[in-house]
C-alpha cells in the first residue's frame, strides 16, 4: 500500500498551488516558478516576476516560500534598495511589506493568491520609490524593530 503525505499548506497542494500560478502567470507573462532545497531549512518555493510600479521603472520581484511556513513569504526587488521599509536579509535586503503582527485584512494570506501578493509588491515599490523622490511615505507606516531571527520584525526593547 503506498501511502501520501497530505499537504501541509498551500504550497504541498498541487491543485490549489496551481490555480494560484495560472492567476500570477495570466497577469505576469515573465512569471516563473522553481523549487529549490536549502540544505538546512528543507525546500523553498521562488516565485518570480517583473511588476510595474506606476510612474517608475518596472522591477523584478521574488517571493520565497518556505515549505513550513507557506503563510509567510519573504520578499525581495531588483533596484534601489534605500528604504525606511526594508531589512537586511543574507545578503539581500527583504522587503517589509506589511507588519507581521497586522490583522489578516491589512496583510496577505494564502487564500489571497500569488496575484494579489505581486500586486502588494508593486505597491509598495511604488511607495519606496515616492518615498526616494520625495521623502515622505504614502500610507500606513507600522513601527519597525531589529530583525528577528526568523525574518520578522522584533520590536525594540523599551528602556
């Protein structure tokens, strides 16, 4: 008898999974998709586009899914990389697109779908940009701490 491991998140399940980069890959015609394993951490889906960001030059995006976390993508551009709203991250600078602790209607979910997290991506490139030109940041600003060791933001302990 062969027995299947039942999928542990979005990213395990090969219909749901698929619907989700039918969506992106409709939007995103350079989208593309790879499954890579870390020697350390297991396999990681990367998730790749070029996303326009109104008024400015279009960027590539990646989003990174670690098979135990499929809720908490890391997310990475192309480009400038000065920004009140990024942290460093091996060798990369990882976008802080929303706050980790924030209510599910202010950040992105899985049942959300591949094409509303790119669509985030290039809204906050397009703010980082705004931002860069102008100085000011459009929106909602959380308050930022240190990176935590899991990627998260750790607040700042109080005096």
């Amino acid at each position: 008898m062969i027995y299947r491991r039942q999928p542990t998140g979005w990213t395990d399940d090969p219909v749901l999974r698929g619907s989700y980069e039918r969506a992106a890959r409709a939007a995103y015609p350079d989208f593309t998709h790879r499954r890579i394993q870390r020697q350390r951490n297991g396999p990681v889906r990367v998730y790749t586009a070029t996303v326009p960001v109104a008024g400015y030059a279009h960027r590539k995006a990646v989003a990174e899914f670690d098979s135990r976390w499929p809720g908490h993508p890391r997310l990475f551009a192309d480009g400038p990389t000065d920004s009140p709203h990024r942290y460093p991250a091996r060798g990369r600078t990882e976008l802080c697109v929303w706050y980790p602790g924030d209510l599910f209607t202010r950040r992105w979910v899985p049942t959300d779908g591949l094409l509303v997290l790119f669509a985030m991506i290039s809204e906050h490139l397009f703010k980082e940009a705004w931002w860069r030109a102008n100085g000011v940041w459009l929106g909602d600003e959380a308050p930022h701490g240190r990176p935590g060791s899991d990627g998260l933001d750790v607040p700042e302990e109080q005096p």
